[in-house]
C-alpha cells in the first residue's frame, strides 16, 4: 500500500511537471506576457514589504537600509510608549468606526427603498443623481466642504446667520470633525455602494415575491422578510472588507482636512506615518508605526472574515 | 386569509409607505444636487455677489470673472495640460499592463495561475507601507519625474481580478481550442479576438484608470517638487484648501482680490470636474458593469 501510494504522487508530480513544460513549450508568449506586470508587483509591491525591515532597524542614510543597525523593537517601543500613541488609536478607530457605524447602512436603505419605486423614469434619475459625487476627486471633495463651511463666507454659515444663529467655525472645532469627514462621505459615496445592493436584489427568486403577495404580505413586510434575506450574502461579504479595513482609513481625505486647531481629533495614525516619515525624515520609526497599522488591519480582516465563515457560511475566501 | 381571493392592491399601509419612500428619495435627490448647482451657480455669479452670499441657486449678477482669471493664470494652465497627460499616458500604461497579467490568468492551461493570482492578492491586503514605498520610488530613479505618478500604482488588482473574470466568462474555450488546432499562436489570437471580444471590459477599464489618475493627487505630493510637472489636483489643494493665491493675482486691491478669489475657488472645482462629469452620465452603466462583474467572482 505504503509503496502504492509513494509511485501514484510520483507519477502525479511527474504529471504536473510535464503539463507545466508543455505548458510552458506551446504558450510560451503568454509567460512572455506577464513578466512586465510581474515585475511591477514585484518591484513597487513586493520590494517595500522587504523594505519594511527598516522597522527593526536604526537608518542611516549612508549605509543604507541592509546597512543600517538592528535595534529590534525599539522603534516599536518608541511608539508605544508615546503620548501620542493612545490618542493616534483612538482617533482612528473612532472615526473609521463612526463611518461604519453610519456609513454602512445608508447604501443598504437606499438601495431597499429604490428597489420599491416603479416609476423607472424617476429611479433612474434619483440614482444618475446619487451616484455622481463618487466621481469627485479628494481634493475637490475637500474644497466642497471648506468653501460650504467657511467661517464668514462659507454657505452654511450665511444660512445659520440669516436664520439669526452665531457662525460656527466649523473645521476649527474638534468634536465637529469625524462628523463632517463622515457624512461628506457617506453624501460622496452612498448612491455608488447602493449599486451593489440593488443588483443583488434585482437577482432575489421572484417566485418569493409571489408567495408573499399571496400571503398578504405588506410591503414593509415583503423588505424585512424576502429582500433582506435575499441580499443578506452581499451584506456580510461587504462588511467584512469594511470592518477589515477600520484600520486602513484614507489618508488623502483626512488630511486635507486637518488644521491646528482640530488636530486633537483629525490626526490619525496615517497622517502620522507622514508627518513623522516624510516631513521629519523620521524613516524607521514611521515605518515601525506603518508596519504596525497593517498588521493590525491584516489580523482584523481574517479575524473577521473566520468569525463571518463561522456564523454565516460567508466569507470572502 | 381572506385577501387570498380578492385582487390584489395596495393597501392604505402601503400606499403610506411608499409615499414616505418617494419622499424621502426626493430629500436624497436634493441634498445631493444642492451642492452641485450651488456651486455651478457660484461661479457664473459675479464675486461680489458670492462673498455676500446672495447666491442661493441661481446665478447672480452673472459674470465669468473667475474663469477669466482662470484660464489667465499660466499655474493653473500648466497643471491642467500636466493632468491631461498623465491621465492619458498614465491610462493607456495601465489598461495595457493589467490586460497582460489578466489575460494569461484567465487561462486554464496556464501553469502557476492560482500562485500568481494569490501573489497579486496579497497586496491588497497588506503593504510594506508609505516609506518603504517611498525609498523604492526613490532608488528607481522616479522621484521628480513624470514617471512617479504613471508607475509606482500602474496596476491596479481590483482591475486584473475584473478582468479575469470578464475573460474566463466571455471567451469560450472552444474559440481558444480550435485556434489552437489551427496553429495561431497566442499573440495573434489575442489581437484578433480576445481584444475584439473584449471591448466592454477594456472601456471599464479606460474609464476607472482615467477617472482615477484624474483625481489623483497624493503620489503627487510625495513624489513631486519640481511645480511645473505638478497635476491640477495639486495646484487646486494649494489655491484652495491652503489658501494660497500668489502668482493668480497679484497688483489689485485687497477687497477685490479676495472676492475675486472666492469666485475663483468656485470656477476652478467646475473646470477640475467637468472633464469627469460631463461623461458620466454616458458612461454609468460601465461603471456599474465593472463592479458587478468584480462582484459577482471576487
């Protein structure tokens, strides 16, 4: 049996390697292909992980990152052991958290209410409408915002004076901040996450809704009992990615956004990353606070993705 | 029970609620637009007009002063012939990298695929992060150079994945196996069909880099000093959100400069976002297409 069993996997190794050279001897031009693309991951992806060694390490500009001394985790210590360290963590998580918390359900509301308006003429146009700030870039995003909350000139300001309240100084205030990067977001990006939603509930079985027409279902009890189970899967799948990514929230958008006066709450440990990285030249202790923001965001996202696999039968591998 | 046999309508509930759906997705229809004329309107209103906000909707005491000053000002010249180019260059490197990594990972006979497919996944989920990064951009040569911002994020993987599958699911095994037979090799068969078969999924991919490198603006602010590769994204962060109009107008009165200023602010968003709104409407439906087709085998 044992000898059986030793000449099968040889003979299927064997096999593996003769499709791979026949492979390789009649599609040869589409290894060809691949070896741009492939070095692309290779060197603007896979050569900065190993750059990431600088975490362990003291730089030094003249020996190089090979050359540089190894100080363990000092630098990860450093960081740990600075002021900024709770604030930086509470920061990001509270506002990647009140995004989710917000941002998550809108698109799935939006997405149920469109699904049950008949007038195609009118769905059509509220989503052409609700899907076109997704195409606004950061930095106009960002403008949108300072120019609307302005604190003399801005719209929103005149608007509060003309109702004869006081002018807020809006992005000066730091309890208004997450609250502004949130729902500039969720205005931004609702009407294109509710494209997903309502595909899927373009594909829930009609038969089902028949049944629930015979039944004298409501219409409100028609969402809650056949169009919510039936995109249930595209839910759980959606918000893994989003509670894998709580960590890895934008740079660009927050930082544009940041001011002295709200840094208290604005800065995150991205924004961080490159004060200290770049602006500072603070190499290897920007890297070490780096390092750490990814791994953290890789555990969440298997964390979350075994628990989904566990409750749900839905994982995203 | 009873509603069993009679026809079936909507009930007062109903009617009730899908009432309060239209209603509330006329408030969404506002709420978004608003912003959008309001801005549009700004900039056609004269400066005077929007710094006394007596804007509210329409266009006031109608001027184009702020385009006047805009297409006069060689900066913001400058950084939208830069942007042009790069989302030009920069699309056209990226549909056709990721075609050349998507195409052979769609085929069956192509050894190694899942290895490589997992490869290129990885780094979606994880990252040497922002100064490992930085440090390779810098050995290569491309730090202060056009390149910078056409490379180092040339390929995008949500882009190979969609790809693929368009691939796998629209060009028959049977084209490839009889092509095979009669002796094409894979680059011709790739010129002559897959890319004819291709077209949709090559314009969703135009449309995403293009969008995207038009939007960008944070590899141009690490990797570019030199102000006169800067893109357009670039100039409209220091012109609006820092505040700083030198070199836009200079030898006015203040009162004048800063209302012409604000006017400004408005006609820049416009131009900067015209370019991409103005295909949108035509181009949604791909859009949609593109992130069902990543939805549906992601």
């Amino acid at each position: 049996m044992v000898l059986n069993r030793k000449t099968v996997t040889r003979g299927i190794k064997r096999g593996i390697s003769q499709e791979a050279k026949i492979s390789f001897r009649k599609h040869w031009q589409l290894y060809v292909l691949i070896i741009p693309p492939v070095l692309f991951f290779l060197i603007f992806k896979y050569y900065p992980m190993l750059n990431a060694v600088l975490a362990f390490k003291d730089y030094n500009v003249i020996k190089g990152i090979w050359g540089s001394p190894w100080v363990g985790f000092k630098n990860f210590n450093l960081f740990f052991d600075n002021p900024m360290f709770l604030t930086l963590i509470k920061n990001t998580v509270y506002v990647s958290g009140y995004l989710l918390l917000a941002g998550f359900p809108i698109p799935i509301l939006l997405a149920l209410m469109l699904n049950e308006v008949r007038n195609a003429r009118f769905k059509r146009l509220v989503q052409l409408v609700s899907f076109a700030p997704y195409f606004i870039s950061t930095v106009v995003m960002v403008s949108i915002i300072m120019l609307f909350l302005a604190p003399r000139l801005g719209f929103v300001n005149v608007a509060l004076n003309y109702l004869g309240f006081e002018s807020v100084n809006f992005l000066g205030e730091p309890g208004l901040f997450r609250s502004i990067y949130v729902w500039s977001d969720i205005w931004q990006t609702a009407g294109y996450s509710a494209v997903i939603y309502l595909a899927a509930l373009a594909g829930v079985d009609p038969t089902l809704y028949e049944a629930a027409k015979v039944d004298g279902a409501s219409r409100f009890q028609k969402i809650v009992n056949v169009d919510l189970p039936g995109i249930l899967p595209t839910i759980v799948i959606i918000l893994i990615l989003n509670v894998g990514n709580v960590m890895a929230i934008g740079f660009e958008k927050i930082y544009l956004l940041q001011n002295p006066l709200n840094l208290s709450t604005s800065e995150i440990i991205a924004t961080y990353v490159y004060d200290i990285g770049l602006r500072n030249a603070n190499y290897s202790f920007a890297t070490a606070v780096g390092l750490f923001n990814s791994v953290i965001n890789l555990v969440l996202l298997f964390g979350v993705n075994s628990l989904a696999k566990r409750f749900s039968n839905n994982s995203i591998w | 029970m009873a509603s069993k046999n009679k026809p079936i309508k909507d009930s007062t509930g109903d009617k009730v609620f899908l009432i309060s759906i239209y209603v509330i997705l006329s408030l969404v229809f506002i709420v978004v637009l608003y912003p959008l004329i309001y801005i549009v309107s700004s900039s056609f209103s004269s400066p005077a007009a929007v710094t006394s906000g007596r804007v509210w909707l329409w266009p006031v005491d109608l001027s184009i002063n702020g385009y006047e000053r805009l297409f006069n000002t060689p900066k913001i010249m400058t950084g939208y012939a830069n942007s042009l180019f790069y989302t030009a260059a920069g699309t056209v490197i990226s549909v056709i990298l990721t075609i050349m990594i998507a195409y052979p990972l769609s085929r069956k006979t192509f050894f190694g695929k899942n290895a490589l497919m997992m490869m290129i996944t990885f780094t979606m989920l994880f990252s040497g992060g922002l100064i490992p990064t930085y440090m390779v951009v810098r050995e290569v040569g491309l730090i202060d150079t056009r390149w910078a911002l056409l490379i180092p994020n040339a390929i995008w993987v949500w882009q190979v994945i969609i790809a693929r599958s368009f691939f796998q699911t629209s060009i028959p095994d049977e084209l490839i196996d009889s092509s095979e037979m009669d002796g094409c090799s894979d680059f011709r068969f790739m010129r002559s069909v897959v890319i004819p078969l291709s077209k949709p999924i090559i314009a969703v991919l135009v449309l995403m880099y293009a969008v995207g490198q038009w939007n960008a603006y944070f590899d141009a602010l690490i990797y570019l000093k030199t102000a006169n590769l800067f893109p357009l994204q670039l100039i409209l962060r220091s012109i609006i959100i820092e505040n700083n109009s030198s070199g836009v107008m200079d030898a006015m009165k203040l009162v004048e400069r800063q209302q012409l200023a604000e006017s400004l602010k408005y006609s820049l968003i416009v131009v900067a976002t015209l370019p991409v709104l103005i295909i949108y409407p035509f181009v949604q439906r791909y859009f949609v297409q593109g992130m069902l087709v990543g939805s549906v085998k992601g």
